[in-house]
C-alpha cells in the first residue's frame, strides 16, 4: 500500500510502498478515508526543533478515519463495515494519569518532572498513521460515525477534540467575553467549541496573512475578528469591555508575544488557557499575574470525554466544520497539501488515499 513516512529527520517526507498491515489481538484495521494536517504534522514535515522524539522511520497522521475492513483476535467481526474516527491516544492504565482520567497526560509510569509528549500519544507519532491506505488501532480507540457526518469532515474530529478539550479547562458563563489569539484550525475550533457551549462574546485576533482565516471564524461564531497588527489589543479591550479586560484567554497561536497580550487582555481573576505550543521561550509577565489574580491554564491534547462530546456537537448539527476545509488532496499530492498548510493559504487540509 501507499503511505506517506518520515524516514529521517530531515525536512519532507516520502511516498513509499510498505505491506498493508494486520491487526492484531484486540484491533482492526481501517481503510482511511481522509486524514487531515495538523500544527503538529507541519512541525514534523519540516523537522522541527521539539519533535526529535518520534519513532522514526513512521507514517504520520493522528487526524484519522476511516471504514473497518478487517479485525484481529478477539474483536467483534460486526464492527467490518463500520465508519468511525480513531483516537491516537493508547495510554499504559496504570499510572497515576490514566487512573484519574487524564490519559492524555499519561507518563507509562515514569514519574519524570519533566513536562514531555504524552507517552499515550501514539498513532502518528510512535507508531503508524493515518497517512496511508489502512490503518490500524485498538477496537477501544474507534468512535463510531453517523452517517451523516461526511468523510472530509469526519477526519478533523480529533483536532475538534483538542479545542473541546481545551474550553473545558476553565469554568464558562453565557455572559463571558471570550478572545482566542491565532485562528489557525485549533483556535477555529476553539471558536467553535465555545460557541457550543454557549459563549455568544467571542473575540478572535490574527495577523494580515490570516484574512482568509478571520472570514472562517465568523463563520464557525466570532462575533468580531480583528488584526492585532493594526487594532492594538488595549484599543479592541476599551471598545468591547471598557477597558476591563475579556473574562478568559486562549492562545492558540504558540507566538511568545502572544503570552502577554494574553494577560494583558483578560480581566482581574480572569483565566489565560495555553493552547499553542510555543516554538521558542515566551516571557509571562509574572507581576501582572499575581496583581490581576490571573489563572494561567495549560491545555494538551484531548480526552476520551472530551472527544465524545466533539464527535456528538458534529453529529447533532450543533457545530458545523465544513467551513474549515480549505482542501482536499490525494495522497500523492501531499507535498502540495503541506504547503497549503504552511502558507496559511488554506486552513485544514485532508489527505485522501
């Protein structure tokens, strides 16, 4: 079969011929049928400084679904046929994260200090991927799929997964004002995921290469998107709260920047959400923080709650992600597809076999 792989750790990655894998004990495997581009795979396409820790050689793609057609020992033969999207996540269950529900914290017992990759992040990462023809996983990591739902979309359920999972992190009210800084497809679905839960408020902020973004934010729900390169942030702040600040901050841009325009843009006893993985060392104003009693929150990942809520908003018509699809490719035409991504030309792009 075709698959796509990062061999070494040098920018690109290759289309290669490898065997169409077998399940094993406990897992199917799935013909994919769309398997969607995210930050994170744009880091490992241009080798990127923090990603060193792949099982290389490895087929990327954690944005994955697709349609059973094959199971191993001990599974179900009635899930052949079945559409669903696959949860990356295989977490150890017994360290002290997997057993209070955060597996996407998981640490395979370790006990390290050091704050790393989620030993639980595996597929697309540690092991194959979705960028292929098939795919395998344990039958416990599929979420089903209505119909309704179409395949493109059905790809970048995982990456809803993520923004859901970060707009959990902090309490929200109706009446709160919301800003999310960098509308890339997470702080779009961050958007999203806010508007679901019933955020009307919702503020989002880019740069003048982001325009066609911005016009997909209004879309998903932003009741005003603004260029933080010409609209200061204090300016935006006075005119839509008077100057007392939004009640919670989503960085979802990973610009070092961007950390204090975080905190200086939310209200005293307001929350600043870490949503972006930031490509360099970002300064916190720490004096702003304690004075402000600002609650700053990291977000990473998804979990398995948070991914069920993500596909049934989709599936009840509640969030529609449609919008977010800027392309399509096959493939063979992945090299195309990254570009589209990393010009900011398009927003998500999925990969079809």
């Amino acid at each position: 079969m075709k698959a796509l792989c990062k061999q070494t750790w040098q920018p690109g990655m290759a289309l290669v011929d490898v065997p169409v894998p077998e399940p094993a004990a406990g897992a199917v495997r799935l013909r994919v049928v769309g398997s969607a581009i995210c930050g994170s795979d744009l880091h490992i396409y241009e080798s990127a400084p923090g990603y060193e820790w792949l099982s290389l050689p490895v087929t990327p793609g954690h944005e994955v679904a697709g349609v059973v057609d094959a199971v191993g020992p001990g599974v179900n033969p009635a899930w052949i046929g079945r559409r669903a999207v696959v949860n990356p996540y295989i977490p150890c269950g017994d360290c002290r994260q997997c057993r209070a529900g955060r597996p996407n914290l998981c640490d395979g017992g370790r006990a390290t200090l050091e704050k790393v990759p989620s030993q639980a992040l595996q597929i697309g990462f540690r092991r194959p991927g979705g960028m292929a023809e098939y795919v395998t996983a344990p039958v416990e990591n599929l979420l089903p799929l209505a119909e309704s739902i179409p395949d493109d979309v059905a790809a970048m359920l995982e990456s809803f997964a993520v923004s859901a999972h970060a707009t959990e992190r902090v309490p929200l009210r109706e009446d709160d004002v919301a800003l999310v800084i960098g509308p890339g497809p997470i702080g779009l679905g961050v958007v999203a995921a806010l508007k679901a839960r019933g955020v009307h408020r919702i503020l989002v902020s880019g740069l003048a290469q982001d325009a066609g973004r911005m016009r997909i934010a209004k879309a998903l729900g932003a009741s005003r998107v603004f260029d933080a390169g010409e609209a200061g942030y204090a300016d935006v702040m006075e005119e839509e709260t008077g100057g007392a600040g939004v009640d919670v901050v989503f960085d979802c841009s990973g610009h070092p920047k961007a950390l204090a325009d975080a905190v200086f843009s939310v209200r005293r006893g307001g929350a600043v959400v870490l949503v972006g993985i930031y490509g360099r060392p970002a300064e916190l104003p720490a004096n702003a923080v304690v004075r402000g009693e600002v609650s700053v929150v990291g977000t990473y990942g998804t979990t398995p709650e948070a991914f069920r809520w993500a596909v049934e908003q989709v599936e009840q018509g509640i969030v529609d992600l449609r919008p977010m699809i800027t392309h399509v490719v096959q493939l063979e035409q992945a090299d195309a597809g990254f570009h589209h991504a990393l010009s900011k030309e398009g927003c998500k792009v999925v990969l079809k076999p």
